[in-house]
C-alpha cells in the first residue's frame, strides 16, 4: 500500500520535475558555450580565377551576456587554419583569428526551444603565414560585418544544448611576391554544434 501510494505520488510528481528541469534565460545571465565548429570559405580573388581555401573543423567558445531577457551580447573567440592555392601554385598556409562580437535577439527566453538572430562586427587577425611557392605572402588585417542565427535547447538545471550559423563578410588585401597585391574575398559560413552553461 505505501509503495503504490509512493510511485502514484512520483508519478504525479513527475511532469512538474520535467518543467522545472530547465530555467529559461533572464536578464544578467552570463552563458557559456563550447562548440565545434565548420569554417566554409566563399572565396574569390579580385582577377584571378580558381582560389581555393580549405574547409576545416576547430574547435571554439563564446561568452554572452544577457542585458534584457531578450537581448544579449556574445563575444566568439576559436582560430583556424587554411590552405591557399590557386590552379597554377600554392599560397601555403594562413592562420586566422577572428573575434566576432555580436548582439542577438532571443525571441522565446523562457521556452526550452529558444531561437535567436544576431547581427555584429568582426576583426580578422592573419598570423604564421607560409608563403608556399612564393618567397613571400602577407595578408591585411580587416573588419567585417556578421549575421548569425542559431538556437538554443535547454537541459537540466544550467545546462543547454547549441546550434548555431554564421556568416562572415570579410574582404582583406593578399600581398604576394611577383605578383602585387590583390583583393581577397574570404565570406566564410561557420556551421556549429555545441553545449552551454549559464552562469
């Protein structure tokens, strides 16, 4: 008698657990993310046809903070690394490191399933360029603009699951040896998957 009187109280119990096993999101919220990443250049060189950029996985982390229920800024900080060709030779290899600082819009804060947009800056850092069959390749360091949709799934407690789309605009000047400098379309689209937890 007590053990069915017992699991008939859990069982009615259980729906408001499944309802308090997440918080919604709420004005002074610090989140953190861990995601990875897949960078997809769009790239084009000004006058020569074929560049080519490698897609590449890495690895990243963003910080938001919530300054309403609804409005947050998130900061994305990961660095990769590229290959550049062109048909005819190598440009070798580049790093990029490119903080984006963006400020997103979460239309449902309260709900498990909360979707979101942004929109923001970008400054491109390219650093430990291999110039490849060129003695020598430089790159401009540049600002770019970014837009961003993603969405947000809350577990138990502070924890959440991520996923999350970029688009980069972002143009710098190649310097390459024997050749000049040329303008450098990069345009990457950044494809994550990730966890959060809110602070």
């Amino acid at each position: 008698m007590a053990l069915g009187a017992l699991l008939g109280t859990t069982a009615l119990s259980a729906p408001v657990l499944a309802a308090d096993a997440f918080q919604g999101k709420s004005a002074g919220d610090f989140l953190v993310r861990a995601r990875g990443i897949y960078v997809i250049p769009d790239e084009k060189l000004d006058g020569i046809s074929g560049l080519s950029i490698s897609n590449e996985v890495v690895p990243e982390v963003d910080f938001s903070y919530f300054v309403t229920d609804n409005i947050a800024f998130e900061l994305i900080a990961a660095t990769t690394r590229h290959e550049v060709s062109i048909p005819s030779a190598s440009l070798g290899k580049v790093s990029l490191l490119p903080p984006t600082l963006t400020v997103q819009y979460h239309f449902m804060p309260k709900a498990q399933f909360s979707p979101y947009v942004g929109a923001g800056l970008n400054y491109t850092f390219f650093y430990n360029v291999d110039s490849g069959d060129f003695s020598s390749v430089k790159y401009d360091n540049h600002v770019g603009y970014a837009l961003q949709a993603g969405v947000d799934y809350a577990l138990g407690g502070n924890w959440s699951l991520n996923a999350d789309v970029k688009k980069i605009f972002l143009k710098t000047d190649a310097h390459v040896s024997g050749v000049g400098t040329v303008g450098t379309t990069i345009d990457p689209w950044i494809v994550g998957l990730g966890v959060g937890y809110r602070f």
